[in-house]
C-alpha cells in the first residue's frame, strides 16, 4: 500500500530557478503566437481600442457635468439637444467597446482551444514514439495528469491570465497618462495608494503561494491516493485494508484541507484589503481636490474631480490584478513545464531502411514486390550508391550472438546468449522467474535495444530494419494481455486492421476461442471494456492469440500464452496454435513444460544464461535443469 506524501505532483523540483521558469514561460507564448499570430493580433488591438472606450466614457463625466449640466442649470431655457447629441455620441463609443470585448473573448476562445488541442495532440504523437523504457519509469497516473491537470493550468493561463494583464498594462499606462493631464497633484496621491496595494498584494501573494505550493501537492497525494486504491480494490478486500484505507485517506484528506484553508486564507485577504485601500484612496483624492478647488486652483473643476476619482478607481484595479496575474501565471509555468518535460522525451530511435513488402516469385525465381497481400515476404534492403534494391525472401530464421543486455547499466539481465533459431522451427525457452525469458523476446521486436552481440532476421541485423517493419514480421502475444474497448471482433482485428470479419473468425476457430466467443451475449459483437475484465483470464488469453493468428505474421512469439488456461482447453489451444505455427519460426515461453516438449529446441535459462539447449530427450538425457524441472527431482 501506497504511503501518503510519496508523489511529487505539479511541483516544481527543488532548486528551480526563475530563469527557467521564464525560459518555460517564453516557449509557451513562443508556441502560442507560432499558430496566432494574426489572431493575437486582433486581440491586442481589441484589447486597446476596449480600454481607450472605457478610458472615454469615464473622461466624458467631465465634459458633460463641465460643458452641459452646469450651464443647463445657468440658463433659463435650456438646450438639451446638443446633450442627446454628446450621449448618441457616447453610446456610439460604447458600442465599439463591447464589439471588441466580444471579438476578443471569442478569439481568446479559439486560441485557447486550438493551443490546447494542438498540445495535446502533439503530446499524444510524441507519446507513441517514446520508447517502452519511458513506461516503465513512468506511472500512468503521472503521464494522464500531464494530458489534464498541467494542460488545465495553461488552459486558464493562456485564456485569462495572459490578455488580462495586456488589458491590465493598458489601462495602467493610459489611465495613468490622462491623470496626470487632469492634475499632477491629485496623481501623485493616487500613485501612492496605487504603490501601497501592489506592495501589499505582492507580500500576500508570496505567502499564499508558499500554501498553495503545499496545496497542490496535497492535492496530488489525494488523487494518487484514489488512483492505487481503485486499481489495487481487489487486494485491499483480500487482506481485509478497508478500514487502515479509510484511515489513510482521511489524513491526507485532512492534510489537504489544512493546507487549501492556509493558501485562501491569505489569498482571500487580498481583496478585502486592496478594496479597502481603494476606498481610502478615494476619501484622500475626494478630500485633497476639495481642498485643492476650495484653494482657488483654476484648473480643477468640480467636473475633472468627479472624472478623476473615476479613473482613480479604474487605476488601482488593474495594480492589484497585474500582481494576482503574476501569481497564476508562475502556477501555471508548473504546469507548462511538466507538459515541455514531456515532449522533450528522447523519441525511440530508428535508423533502419529495410523494409518488409508483399513478394511475389517470378517464373525465373527471382521476387519481385507487389503492392497486394500474396501470404508471402520479402524484406528489401535499399541498394546504396543508386543501385538497385534487393529483395529477401521472408523466412523468419532468428540468430543471435553473443547479446549482452541489461535494462539499466548498472544491472545487466543476459549475458552471451547465443540462439540460431531455423525457419519454421519451434524453439522454446524454460527457465525460473526472473531468469530472462520475456526480456530476449523484448529484444528480437527492438523494445530494448541491445548493448552488446548481434541479433539477425533472416540474416539482416534487426538495427537496420525500420521498426514498423520488423514488429510487423513478428507476432506476439504478450506476458500480460491487453484488451481494448470496443467488441471482440474488433479485438481480434487489432491484429490486421484489414482483415475481414471472416479472417477474425477463421482466427478465433483456429485457435479454439470461437466456442467461448459465441457463448458470450452477443457473440463477437459483444463488447469488451475496461481492458476485458468481464472475461475470464484464460479467455483473456485466447483473444490475443487470436489476434497474433490474424495478423499472420511468419515469426510468432508467444510469451506464457497458455499459462491461464485449464488443461482441457490447453490441449484444443494447443492443436490450434500447432496449425498456427505450422511454415513459422515461433519461440514459446512457458512455464508449462508439458507444452514445449515437441520444441525443436528447448533452451533453458538462469540468471540470464543459457545453462542447457537441445531437444527434449536430449535434455532428459543430459540430467541437468531441465530434468530437475522436468521431473520435480534433484539430480
Ligand atoms: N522493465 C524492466 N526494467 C528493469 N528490470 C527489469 C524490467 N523487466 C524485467 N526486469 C528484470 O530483468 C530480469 C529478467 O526479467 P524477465 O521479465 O525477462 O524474466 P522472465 O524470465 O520472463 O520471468 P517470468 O517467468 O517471471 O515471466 C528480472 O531480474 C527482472 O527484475
Ligand atoms: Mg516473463
């Protein structure tokens, strides 16, 4: 069972430095405007011509309590035409303001939506050509947070806090230059103030985002948490851990409370006090004017007063938000980079140029490729210097030489194995757990690329096949199966997506698992989810076999795929899968030496090295290992 506080999520690793934050923060807008520019554009100056109209209407206070309220209360027969006229005027203004608004929301909308869908895709891509040793150093739960919680993050960046500080910038700057042209002395007061709120915000805001820092990270406990306790329900009932669960749960649950309640405490000051500052800004400015007015100074009018605490109001907003903004963005940068870390994975590696095609033989013997499927192969191998390219039958023999490998280099798992595998032959590899069955198999396909020997196909070094190609040529049916949802037809077809219905069933009768298939609800249409788990694990199993045997391929590999399955249905799978090998090179793992006694070749493992080889009476012969698992005596 998992211990709380083990997952560091949405966490920027200790000593980050800020210059990396903003060099995370420069690729993210540098990704952003690569696609919308124009758009951006377009906002920036909506934007503008938005806060220039909000800026108009306030100024226009003064002009209509200096130049038409005031004389309409002076004269007897008062005029309101050139008001209406003034106020149409206004209207006008307004209007283009909230057109602008409108357009620059609605464009924000695209370019959120299209960076998001652009990055998600780009991660998905790039995740399919990582190489299966990012698998295994990296939870699912780790990568599916990157695809939601760090994209949400710029989500909200991108949409809100980035146009919101442009707009605020704006504001700032024209606010502030027709203040000044209002009265110097009543902008000074007001810069003041303004300088007082952004130096509070900012020292709230940094205590805050030490909580939230915490909070995020508790907030990943609590989701890794639930994650392993739903996929691990099983064994929590079996050894009776309901209740140590709960309990478990509750703490962390409880961490998270205190540390969300610590990071909004603050953060939830923040408006109070800045609101409050506002007013008192306010009073001041009110009762400096009026003492500046009630003193004689000619160019404050009773008009540019009421104008100025307006945009004294509209100045100290933005202040306060450019800090919030600030905050979000440096949260989001969290996010940002973890989504980079992501794509700057190393992909897999694939210098191979031999290529596996359709062949045809031609009256005179020679293969000639053909773009339709003939049930035979050839590998063309590029001709270098213009030549020609050549073409290589298909046969599936598999040799390696002394290969060395190791998963980390620190460990190395196999040592000098040597294996030369003839076309169609049955070659079988025994040996205890752990001992390096499943890791040469990973080796043939290229999941792992070896640190030492050679291993050929049909005499081609597998690093020069590309590897679509050469996994095309191998069948296999894996360690763990794995189903997908969708029908079990569907399943079966995975193999070759071309394949008819009618293949998929030949398949499935092929290697015994029709009989189950039609027994299920709706036959093979019956749909499979949450990787099979209404199936049985034997039934499981046949599906993927079924799978290797629509895909046809001339080596097939079968890693303990009869090991779920009961000894009846064994022996059916067993005549299914003798027909399925029948013209191709297969290597059995099992655990099961009952099936792997006709191998042409047995070869068994320990510690990564083959100990013996040889054909079954050979081996019981040499009363080494494998007659010790064999029989179940000591020699
Ligand atoms: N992805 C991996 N990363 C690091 N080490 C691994 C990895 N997979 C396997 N190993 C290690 O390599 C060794 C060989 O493992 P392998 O899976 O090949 O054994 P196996 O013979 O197939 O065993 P079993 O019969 O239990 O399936 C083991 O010591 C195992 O711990
Ligand atoms: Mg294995």
């Amino acid at each position: 069972m998992r211990m709380p506080g083990m997952r560091q999520h949405n966490q920027m690793p200790i000593g980050e430095t800020q210059g990396k934050k903003r060099d995370i923060l420069l690729r993210l807008i540098k990704l952003v405007l690569k696609h919308y520019k124009f758009s951006l554009l377009t906002v920036a100056v909506c934007i503008i011509i938005t806060a220039v109209t909000t800026l108009a209407s306030t100024l226009f206070t003064r002009t209509l309590i200096d130049d038409y309220i005031v004389p309409l209360t002076q004269t007897a027969h008062p005029d309101f035409a050139p008001l209406a006229h003034t106020l149409f005027k206004l209207a006008a203004v307004l209007v283009v303001g909230v057109i602008c608004s409108y357009a620059h929301n609605r464009l924000m909308i695209n370019v959120t939506q299209g960076t998001m869908l652009r990055l998600r895709t780009d991660m998905f891509q790039h995740m399919e050509r990582l190489p299966i040793s990012y698998f295994d150093t990296h939870s699912h739960g780790e990568v599916m947070s990157t695809y939601t919680n760090d994209v949400d993050t710029l989500r909200q960046m991108i949409n809100q806090s980035m146009p919101q500080a442009l707009n605020s910038l704006i504001t700032i700057s024209i606010t502030m230059a027709s203040m000044v042209v209002l009265s110097v002395p009543l902008t000074l007061v007001s810069l003041v103030m303004a300088l007082i709120m952004a130096w509070t915000t900012t020292w709230l805001g940094k205590r805050s985002r030490r909580h939230f820092k915490v909070q995020q990270q508790r907030l990943a406990d609590v989701n890794g948490f639930i994650e392993e306790m739903m996929t691990g329900q099983k064994v929590v009932k079996v050894f009776c851990h309901e209740q140590e669960a709960i309990e478990q749960f509750e703490h962390i649950n409880e961490e998270l409370r205190g540390s969300t309640y610590n990071a909004n405490r603050i953060a939830n000051i923040v408006m109070p006090v800045n609101g409050n500052l506002g007013h008192l800004s306010y009073v001041l400015i009110g009762v400096v004017g009026a003492a500046l007015i009630l003193g004689g100074q000619v160019s404050l009018t009773l008009g540019t007063l009421v104008a100025f605490l307006t945009l004294n109001k509209s100045f100290a907003r933005p202040i306060a938000q450019v800090s919030q903004q600030i905050n979000s963005v440096l949260n989001a940068s969290v996010g940002a980079e973890r989504v980079f870390r992501l794509l700057d994975q190393e992909p897999e590696t694939d210098h191979g140029t031999v290529t596996l095609v359709n062949a045809m033989e031609a009256s005179n013997g020679v293969l000639i490729p053909v773009p339709h499927r003939t049930n035979m192969w050839a590998w063309r191998i590029p001709g270098q210097d213009s030549k020609k390219p050549q073409f290589v039958k298909v046969d599936g023999g598999v040799e390696m030489d002394m290969v060395d490998f190791g998963y980390t280099p620190d460990k190395q798992v196999l040592f000098d194995i040597m294996i030369h595998a003839m076309p169609d032959q049955k070659i079988a590899f025994v040996g205890g757990t752990g001992a390096g069955k499943t890791t040469i198999t990973n080796l043939i396909n290229r999941f792992y690329d070896i640190q030492d020997g050679r291993i050929t196909l049909d005499g081609i070094d597998v690093q020069d096949i590309s590897k679509p190609h050469l996994r095309r040529s191998l069948g296999m049916v894996l360690q763990e199966t794995h189903l997908f949802t969708g029908t079990v037809l569907d399943n079966i077809r995975y193999g070759r997506l071309d394949a008819t219905d009618q293949d998929c069933i030949e398949a499935a009768k092929l290697v015994n698992a029709d009989g189950f298939i039609r027994r299920l609800s709706n036959g093979y249409q019956t749909v499979l989810s949450g990787d099979g788990g209404n199936l049985s694990q034997g039934e499981r199993q046949l599906l993927a076999i079924a799978r290797a045997a629509v895909a046809d391929p001339p080596v097939l590999i079968l890693d303990e795929a009869t090991s779920s399955i009961d000894t009846h249905t064994e022996r059916l799978v067993q005549r299914g899968m003798d027909s399925l090998m029948k013209g191709r090179t297969t290597f059995v793992i099992a655990h099961r030496l009952s099936t792997v006694r006709n191998a042409d070749c047995i070869i068994v493992l320990e510690r990564g090295r083959i100990i013996e080889s040889g054909t079954h009476d050979e081996l019981l012969e040499l009363r080494g290992k494998y007659y010790q698992l064999y029989t179940g005596r000591d020699i």
